[in-house]
C-alpha cells in the first residue's frame, strides 16, 4: 500500500481527503487503482498529472517503481519555458 | 537515488570555458535562422488578422483575393482537419480562427502569392464578415460574473460557481492549519498585487518554409524551441502521418518559451499543399506581439503572519492568472512555485486561471512563478521592514532546505536555497554602502526543472573522434555543453566531438527545449549514450585480448585490461578501437532513449540596487547581483549567460515592460518602440556568483539553469525602490510616473 | 511600377539590383543579393539587428531604401572577416561567450566595430550608450561589453 497526497483542490473529487491510501507498486497501477476508487479525480488524471515520488518530478513515466515507504505527492502535469 | 558518477575535482573538460562550435557562423553571419532560407519557386505567405477584439465569424469570402494575378492559394480554419483533443482544437484555433476571432489580430486566413506586394494586396481582398461581440481583458473583471463569455464550456470540474464561465481551473496547495498559524504571528501583512503581461521578447520573429509534394510529403523549415513537437502538432492539424513531415529546426533567435508551439507553421504546410509550391512565412514585429505569447498577466492577494524574532507563522496566497482567450495551466505553477523557498508549518496557495480577449498565452521562462514570488517576496520584505529585521536573516531563519516539505507538497532533498542565501550574505554587495535616494532589495528564486522525452546518438568516426546526434535547438550554447559531456565520459578531447541537432526523420522524439531541461536531460542522454560506446568498445578489446568483457575497464580515452589480467596487455585508444572497427565487427555507436526524470530544482536570490529619483520616479539600476545554484555548471560561461540574461527579463518586466489595452480591447504597444525591452545603456553589470550543490538525480550533478533567473529581479527591484524612496508599489512595472505618483501621494 | 536599377558597392565587392521603389535596402541586401547576415528583428528601426554602414555611416538597414544604396559603399557582417580570419570583435565575440542565440550578433558586431572607428578606447558607459540601440534579449548585455572592451584593447596592440 502506498500513500498518496493529493493537492488541496483534488479533496472533494476523494471523499474530503488529501491523503490517500492505494495498492499500487508504480506510476501507473497508482493512477488506474485512484482513478477506479475516486472517479472524481479521472478528469484531472486524463488532463495529465505529474508524481513527486520521494521529492523529486517523474511526468509521465509509468513504471516508475513505488516503494511502500516511497513519499508520493500528485502533482499537475508540468511544463517549462 | 543517487546517479552521481563524478564529483568535483574529477573534470577534465566540464566546467572548462572552451569555445561554441556554432560561434564562427553566428559571428559571421552565416548561421540560418527561420527566415533566412530560400528554395527554388517559393511563394510568399501572409496572414489576414482580425480587427476586433471579440467577433463573430459570420463569413469569409476568398473569391476576389483568389482572382488577383500572383496569388496562389488562400486558406482558412476549414482548410486544417477536423480534431477531437481540446488542446489540439485549441492550438489549430490560435492559428486560424473558427467560428469566432477571440483577440485583436487572431488570423482569421493565410494567403500565398508570388511576391510580398501580391500576397498584402490579397490579404485586403479577403471579405470577412464579423459580428463584433463585448470584449474583456483584464483578470478581475473577466472573473467576475456577467463578464463578456470569451469561450463556453471550458470550466473544469472543481471552478467555484460564483465566478463567470471565463474562469477554468483552480487550484490548490499547501499543508497545515493557517487559522492556526496566522493565530500565533506578531503582525500580519495582507496586500494585493498586480503584474502586466510581458513577451518573451526574441529578435527573430516567427517564420518558417513549408514544402509539401502531391504525395503527401512535407518538408517544414521553421525556428522553433522543438521541431518534434512542431511536427506533432502540424501532422495532426493537416492531418498526416507523421513520417512524411520532416521537421528541421533552423538557428533560433530566441525562444524563452514564446517557440514552444506553432503559429504560422500549419498555415504554411496548408498553403504550399493547395498551391503546391514551397510557401514562406515571416510574421513582422507587430505580429509577434499581437499573436503570439507573451506571458500571463496577474492579480494576486497574499497574507503572511509573522514573529517579531522573523519566524512566518503561516501564509495564505490566491493568485489569479489570465492567460489569453485559450485555457492554461501556467497559475498552476504560479501556485506550486510562490512559497517554495519557505519551510512553513502552514501554507495555503490557491490559483485560477480566467480567459480573456488577449492572444494565447505561451510559456515564459519558469511560467508562472514570477508574478507569485513577486507577491509572496514583497509582503516577506513588508514584514522584515515592520520589525526592522534583516531581510537576508528573515530568508535564511524561513528558508527551505533538504528534508522540508514543500509547499507544493514533496519533501525536498539536496537543495542550494541556504548555501546561494549565506553566499548573498557573505558578498561584499550586501554590505556596501548606499546613497541618497538608492535602496537595496533582495529575493529569493525557484524553478521546478524537468527532464522529459529525451534520445541521443553516439557515433564513433573512423579516425577516433565522435558525432552526437541531438533534437533540442541550441539556443544558448547547448552545443558546447553536449559536446563537452560527451568528451568528458569519454576521455577524449572537446575538440574531437561535434555535436548536431537532427530534424525528426534523422533520431527518435525530443521533447522541446523547455523546462531548463536540455543541459540536463540530454546531457544525461549523451552521457549514458557514450557509456552505451564504451561497453562495446570494451567488448570489441576483449574480444582482441581473448579476456573477459568485464576484465576490460575505460579510462581516459583507453580500454585498459583490468583485475588479474591488469598490466598484461598494452592500452588500447579509442582511436585504435576506431581504426580497426570493421575487422571487430563494424561501426561502432552508443544509443539512449528515456523520458528522463531526476531533475533537481534550483533556487537563486537576486541582490539589486537602485536609485530613484524622486523629481521623475525614474529608476536606475545601479548594481546587480545573481546568486544560484547551478548544480554543477558545465560550460560556466553560459550559465553565467543564463544567470545574466533571465535577471535582465526579469529587470524589464519590473520596470518597463507591459502588454498595455485600449477601451477597445487593442493592444496599443505592438513595438519594440513603446514595448521597452532593457537596452544596454540601461543596466549595470550583471555580477554573478555560481553554485554548486549537486543535483543527485544527474551524474555529473547537473541542474538547470536557463528559467530561475528570471524570477528573483520582480520583488528584488520593487524591494529595492521601497528602501530607495520610501514607497512600496504593488503592481508592475514600476514605471516613473507610477513612482511618482506613490511618492506624490504619500506627501 | 517599375523596378529601379541598382549599382552599389557591399563589402568592396561592385553589385547590381532590381528592386521596387519602396523596397528596404534591407530586402535588398537578404532577398536579392544574398546578405543574409543582416536580420530583421522589428523593421522599424528599434531593435538594430538589420545594422550595415552605408558610406561609412552606421544605418538599420530597414529604415534606408534599396535605391539610396545607388553609388554607395555597404558593409555587413559578412565583410568583417578578412579570407579566413575573423575580426577581432569576432573572435573576442566567441572568446567571451558574448553571444546566446546569435541573432542580435551581426548587427552588435557591425555597430560594435562602427564605434571602435570613431573611439579606439571606448568607457563601459560609452560602449552601452552606443549599442543602446542594439537589442538582446539572451545575454543582458555583461558579455557583450566586456567582448567589445577586450576587442578594443586588442586593436589598440595591448593585451588585455
């Protein structure tokens, strides 16, 4: 099981939470198993999310391992200039 | 995960100041740029742009610009495919406009005709009827309810219902109880803020040279930040496959995000299929300003609660953005970035982002985070003057560092924040004297940085020297540092690497030279590429030993026998390995793809002083100093460059530089004239001061540089000026008559 | 209308030209003499980047017609190296990482060497003051003066 931490505004689409808890061992079971529990978040997944694992930004990179004790915070998808 | 692999002291060529391989041709005037190509029976191409603000497209009739000799085609909206993907809708929308014009001068058509005069004379034929429509461009009122609808139905889910249907997202970070926090401070400071929009402001104006043939296949020259996602999105708005557009990107004068995506580019490929002859666009100075990105203007309110020893006890900030008549997600950013460099029990950040009847948005240079840091700076400062604090201590008793939690939400690791903080500290600057009417200012910076869709090409030449195959532009000296990573990994001389940038049919996609990514992401690329060369190179030597593959180790240019087989056989050069390639198996390359993750974030702080006067509320900038963390700076000179030229934009847009509407929603500064980018004659030296504290996710330790910079120079000169004359502005810029005006209201 | 018949002199080298009364000697010089080093940044005259001397005298390129260059000498970026070797504004430019994009550059350099003409020794402040009409929006302009300082030094036979 990992937690998630959602950004404040993704809390009504999770039941008032800002922290979740899913089972998922990376990127992409985490985003199919908080889509399949909250559909609420499946429009901000689908515009694009980016993962803060352990402080540091993945964008899109689905197997992108996840360790239980992994900090993993959600994030909007990024870009730069 | 730590990747470094090398450590200070252990360079050879990285951090050398050698010299660009492209820096004959650009000082002879020899490099390309977009608009210097020619090809045989090229037409000329130009846009039709609207003359209203907010319009209805009831009708557009070509015939009569069809009817005049020289011209060759004329298309509109209808002329690209039909799309399903919003922000594919969206960015064909911004090219040619649909069923309605969303700003002054969105393109409405493109014409291509033999000549310039012809392709002008044309553009007047074109009869397009309008129905005008209210218009909006400000923020605060395209928020509020009852505000002229710019688009329908583009709300997301969680927009607050009190505001009008301009609003599309919101947003929200931080952590911790802020009644609480606000609950334990000595003194609260709670203002408002507001920024101008600002352009990137490159000298090279947009332009490009499409050529497509009746099969179906397309050549597109353009100046562009990727050429990979230029053709990503022309395949999909001219709907081809992707592998018959063949996308080169020229030399680019300039990019700072505004060459993140395309204008003129599918209305060229649209143009050159209908005529079927090579079309050239080149927008004017005008055009660049009136179509394409500058970046979001702002209007922010931010609290912050303090002690009176200079602990913040909480903050609460909400920033709202617009960013032209297409939605974005740059306040999103200014939301995550705005308290980054605090380690605060409790934050709250929120942001919205409002259309309006202003061109597009593009990215500019950490997009986003200026207009919040500017906010959030300022009132810190506020503060630290209301205690009479030190504003360097106040930074550094706040400042974030490794193991804090963001306000952004992750936990950070190895950051610079207190090492560029204790160096500002430390500087003689920030203990020089000042005098009359000159103050000092001082602010912090952050950018997030990225890595992204990243492949690189070794090529081992038959001599011993070696190719690097890329797919960013090289804006700023990228080249040099390629070439130089690669050299250092493999022991070989700079001089002995040549570093090009591929179009798209020659390498794998790149993403677009965005997110300070390329010294970082490619480098990693070219590094783990010339590792890729190397363990064939060791395998083609054990193969010539009869050894062990991994009883063969590389070591300053050499493939050396190692462990118990160490001394037994003579070094073998990489130009020996070369020579006899084809008798151990053939040419010899290095490959990686990745989507590169790892990149760490930098912060800066900005020492700046300025003196005003106080009979004119001019501002003159008297001495400037960079402090960042560069992670580990490859090629010093160009981070320097980088350091320099984001705090210049930065200058500009604190104090001159504005998107400035009439009543009649028409930009009124579409120059360079009365849009005042920074001159020379303007500004001190740009001191610099570089640090190092590596970024683990990279080998050599390597951040990015290229959009911090910016940040810093917004609260740092408007910090500066409320030392200087005693008045503290809220809005940018702080143009004279601004200054003068707050001098004259205070009395 | 008809076009104007050109002869005029760039970089030393006698050229002819066909152009339309109202083309810029800027068009000229890019579309049909083949000068592309000249860039055109705003065509108004505020950015610099289309910088030539026309007689000797440091004009933007976009604010002269192509006809006024008829019996004229023009120099470009093109003509500032001699065979193979670069100018010494050229080579500091490359030395001193005075350049990012490169697009500000030819017209920089050609103002640049306009002023070294006129004062071999030029101040910070009179160097700024000078290119004040050069826009770059990559550099902040710190290593484009030092460039031209170093440059001068060396024109002048010291070593900097």
């Amino acid at each position: 099981m990992v937690t998630v931490t959602l950004w404040g505004s993704l809390r009504d689409a999770a039941e008032g939470e800002t922290e979740v808890t899913v089972e998922a061992r990376n990127f992409k079971e985490l985003l199919d198993a908080l889509s399949a529990r909250y559909p609420g978040l499946t429009p901000q997944i689908e515009r694009g999310v980016s993962l803060a694992l352990d402080g540091r930004i993945y964008r899109e990179a689905w197997f992108t391992e996840i360790g239980p004790e992994s900090e993993v915070v959600l994030m909007p998808y990024m870009k730069g200039g | 995960m730590n990747k470094i692999t090398r450590e200070k002291g252990q360079f050879k060529v990285v951090g050398t100041r050698v010299k660009r391989p492209d820096g004959i041709d650009k000082v002879t005037g020899r490099a390309q740029y977009g608009a210097d190509l020619v090809v045989p029976g090229m037409l000329t191409g130009a846009i039709l742009r609207s003359p209203h603000a907010h319009a209805t497209i009831n009708s557009i009739d070509t015939s009569e610009a069809l009817a005049l000799p020289g011209v060759k085609a004329v298309v509109t909206r209808a002329d690209f495919a039909a799309l399903d993907d919003d922000e594919m809708i969206d960015i064909a929308d911004n090219c040619l406009a649909r069923d309605k014009v969303l700003y002054h001068g969105h393109a409405v058509a493109g014409v291509a005709a033999k000549d310039a005069q012809t392709a002008r004379k044309a553009l007047k034929l074109i009869k397009v009827d309008y129905t005008p429509l209210p218009h909006v461009t400000d923020v605060d009122a395209a928020m509020k309810p009852g505000a002229p609808v710019v688009q329908s139905g583009r709300q997301e889910e969680n927009v607050q219902p009190e505001h009008s249907e301009n609003v599309t997202g919101y947003c929200e970070f931080g952590h911790g109880d802020v009644e609480a926090g606000f609950a334990k401070a000595d003194h609260i400071i709670e203002r408002d803020f507001k920024t101008a929009a600002a352009h990137q402001g490159y000298i090279e104006p947009h332009a490009c040279l499409a050529s497509m043939t009746n099969d179906g296949k397309a050549d597109l020259w353009c100046c562009t930040q990727g050429q990979f996602n230029v053709r990503s999105l022309c395949s999909a708005i001219l709907d081809m496959e992707a592998s018959q557009l063949r996308v080169t990107a020229s030399e680019i004068g300039g990019g700072f995000g505004g060459k993140t995506t395309v204008f003129i580019e599918p209305v060229a490929l649209a143009l050159s299929r209908k005529s079927g002859r090579p079309v050239k666009i080149v927008m004017t100075r005008d055009e660049v300003f009136r179509a394409t990105g500058p970046t979001v203007s702002s209007s922010s309110t931010v609290k912050i609660g303090m002690t009176k020893d200079g602990r913040i006890t909480a903050a609460h900030a909400k920033f709202r953005y617009q960013g032209g008549a297409f939605p974005c997600a740059t306040y999103s950013f200014g939301a995550q970035a705005a308290f980054a460099a605090y380690d605060l029990e409790a934050v709250k950040s929120e942001g919205w982002n409002a259309l309006t009847n202003r061109p597009k948005e593009a990215a500019y240079r950490a997009p986003g985070a200026p207009m919040a840091i500017y906010a959030v700076e300022s009132v810190v400062d506020e503060l630290t003057q209301h205690f009479g604090l030190d504003p360097l201590e106040v930074r550094l008793k706040n400042a974030a560092r490794e193991n804090t939690k963001a306000a952004y939400g992750p936990t950070f690791d190895q950051i610079g924040l207190v090492a560029t903080l204790e160096a500002a500290q430390k500087h003689p600057h920030y203990s020089a004297p000042l005098g009359e009417n000159q103050g000092r200012g001082v602010s912090c910076g952050f950018w997030f940085n990225f890595g992204g869709n990243t492949c690189v090409t070794m090529n081992l030449n038959d001599d011993g020297t070696v190719g690097i195959t890329e797919g960013n532009p090289d804006i700023g000296g990228s080249r040099a540092s390629i070439s130089m990573m690669a050299a250092e990994e493999l022991g070989i001389p700079y001089s002995d690497v040549r570093t090009i940038i591929a179009d798209t049919s020659s390498l794998g996609h790149n993403d677009v030279t965005d997110g300070s990514r390329v010294t970082f992401a490619v480098g990693l690329a070219t590094i783990e590429a010339a590792r890729d060369a190397i363990r064939k190179m060791c395998g083609r030597v054990a193969k010539i030993w009869g050894i062990d593959e991994d009883a063969v180790i590389w070591e300053d240019g050499y493939a050396k026998p190692s462990g118990p087989n160490a001394g037994d056989f003579e070094p073998m050069s990489i130009k020996e390995i070369a020579a006899i390639s084809s008798n151990t198996g053939g040419p010899i390359a290095g490959h990686y793809e990745v989507n590169a993750d790892g990149a760490g974030v930098s912060f800066g702080v900005h020492l700046a002083d300025v003196e005003v006067d106080p009979e004119t509320g001019y501002t003159q900038v008297i001495r400037y100093t960079v402090f960042q963390d560069a992670g580990k700076a490859v090629h010093p000179d160009y981070v320097e460059g980088q350091m320099q030229g984001g705090a210049v934009q930065g200058i500009g847009w604190a104090l001159n530089e504005e998107y400035i509407y009439g009543e009649d929603g028409v930009l009124q500064n579409a120059g360079f004239l009365d849009y005042r980018v920074p001159v020379a004659s303007d500004l001190p030296e740009i001191d610099t001061v570089i640090l190092e504290i590596p970024n683990p996710g990279h080998p050599y330790g390597v951040r990015g540089v290229g959009e911090t910079s910016i940040v810093p120079p917004l609260a740092a000169l408007s910090n500066a000026v409320s030392r200087a004359a005693g008045v503290r502005l809220h809005e940018l810029p702080m143009s004279p008559p601004k200054i003068l005006k707050a001098i004259t209201d205070r009395g | 209308m008809k076009k104007i018949h050109v002869t005029t002199k760039v970089n030393g080298d006698e050229v002819e030209f066909l152009c339309p009364p109202e083309e810029t000697l800027l068009d000229a010089l890019r579309d049909r003499l083949g000068f592309s080093g000249a860039k055109e940044g705003c065509g108004t005259g505020d950015c610099g980047a289309c910088s030539v001397t026309l007689n000797g005298r440091l004009v933007c390129s976009c604010l002269v017609l192509g006809a006024e260059a008829e019996g004229a000498e023009i120099s470009t970026v093109e003509g500032l190296a001699h065979g193979g070797e670069l100018h010494p504004l050229q080579q500091s430019f490359i030395d001193n990482a005075a350049l990012q994009c490169g697009i500000c550059t030819p017209g920089i350099l050609v103002a640049a060497k306009a002023l070294l003409e006129r004062n071999p020794d030029p101040s910070d402040s009179e160097i700024r003051y000078w290119l004040a009409g050069n826009l770059c929006r990559c550099t902040g302009y710190d290593k484009i003066i030092k460039a031209v300082k170093i440059a001068a030094a060396e024109m002048r036979g010291e070593t900097a």
